[in-house]
C-alpha cells in the first residue's frame, strides 16, 4: 500500500492498481481532507487532460462542490491554469485583486472565495493538475508554513495519481511486453560479452522491481 501522513494528522492510502470507481473515490477522499487539514471553506482536485487541453475538476469538497465538479475548463484558466504552467505553489490572500483569478467561473458556481493557497501535482517531469483550498474564516490567513505543508501534500498525491494512471494503462504493459521480446531477440545473435552485459542489466532491473512490492 502506499499513501501519506499529513502533520501527523491524516493518512490516506490507495491501491497500487485501482478501477476508475476507485480513483473517483481517493479523490474525493484528498479533496475532503485538505478541506479537513487546513480548516477551509471548500478544496478541489483538478487534473489536466491533454487531450483537450482543459482542467477537469475532478473532485471538490465543499463550497461549489455540486456544480464545479465533473466540469471542463480551458487549461490556462484560473490562478490553477497559472501553478500548472509555472510548476510553483502559491498563496492568494485576494483572489479579487489577482487578475489571473477567473471571477466568471467563481460567481457560476455560486461561491466566491477571499483567499486561496494551490500548488502543483508533480510525478517525475511532469505535472499533471493542481489542488486548491478556499477561506477559512474562524482561522488566520494562509501562512508559509500551510503552503508548504500543501505542496508535500500535493506532491505525494501527484505521485499517487501517477501510480493510478500507469496502473490502467494496459497498452503500456504490452509495449514493455513486446520491449522484453526485442531485447530477447537480440540476446538470441548475441555475443559472449554482449550477452552477459546485457543480462546483467536484466538482473538489475529485477531486483529494483522487486524492491518496490
């Protein structure tokens, strides 16, 4: 199992293969404890589609939640459309005087937040969405500490969600298939040198799979 441990206060733990049901569920689950965590009005989970070049709020707990989630935005929008470009996590105290907040897409769906805090979802190269948090009223301003605390946050749900990914993408285990096969091939015409290289790479492998069950 892998999973994370907020300020000794939460862990969340997914599956290292997991149906699409099962991903919806964690988060759901992430965007209702970062809402928990940092005491806040509303939080969300916001995941890039390459494929049409848009945000998709995948989960939103909170203020908002029933009309933003499930919705499609273009991927440049928003104070989100900014940390997915730039990578950097950021703190908003008013998202009113930021003229990258998309004021539209807050009064539709009926909550306008005061304050803010996102950051990046990064696994290996790539950064694959953004998480938000909104208002705290009983509680300070966002503080260095709390954006910090979220970007550890966001970076381990960035790897989970990497995880998630690679694990339903059956077409990429029969290119490692074929890869293997290939590779077997070659071994076949092989020199002596070439082959006990080349299996001594294999065996490294091996044991770094085996590492990681």
């Amino acid at each position: 199992m892998y999973g994370w441990h907020v300020a000794n206060r939460v862990t969340l733990r997914f599956p290292p293969a997991a149906s699409g049901e099962d991903t919806v569920e964690f988060l759901a689950a992430a965007a209702e404890t970062m809402r928990t965590i940092f005491h806040a009005k509303a939080a969300s989970v916001l995941l890039a589609d390459v494929t049409t070049d848009e945000l998709v709020f995948e989960a939103v707990s909170g203020e908002g939640a029933e009309i933003l989630r499930g919705r499609r935005i273009p991927i440049g929008t928003g104070i989100a459309g900014a940390v997915l470009a730039s990578g950097q996590p950021v703190a908003v105290d008013d998202v009113r005087a930021d003229p990258r907040f998309a004021t539209s897409l807050a009064e539709a769906s009926g909550y306008v937040p005061t304050e803010l805090m996102a950051a990046p979802l990064v696994h290996g190269a790539r950064t694959l969405g953004v998480v938000e948090v909104f208002d705290r009223p009983q509680f300070s301003r966002f503080s260095l500490v709390e954006l910090d605390m979220l970007t550890l946050f966001a970076r381990q749900l960035g790897i989970a969600v990497g995880l998630l990914r690679e694990a339903a993408m059956p077409a990429r285990a029969g290119s490692h298939a074929a890869q293997l096969d290939r590779i077997a091939e070659r071994l076949d015409t092989a020199d002596e040198r070439q082959r006990h290289a080349a299996e001594g790479l294999l065996a490294d492998v091996e044991r770094v799979l085996e590492q990681g069950r």
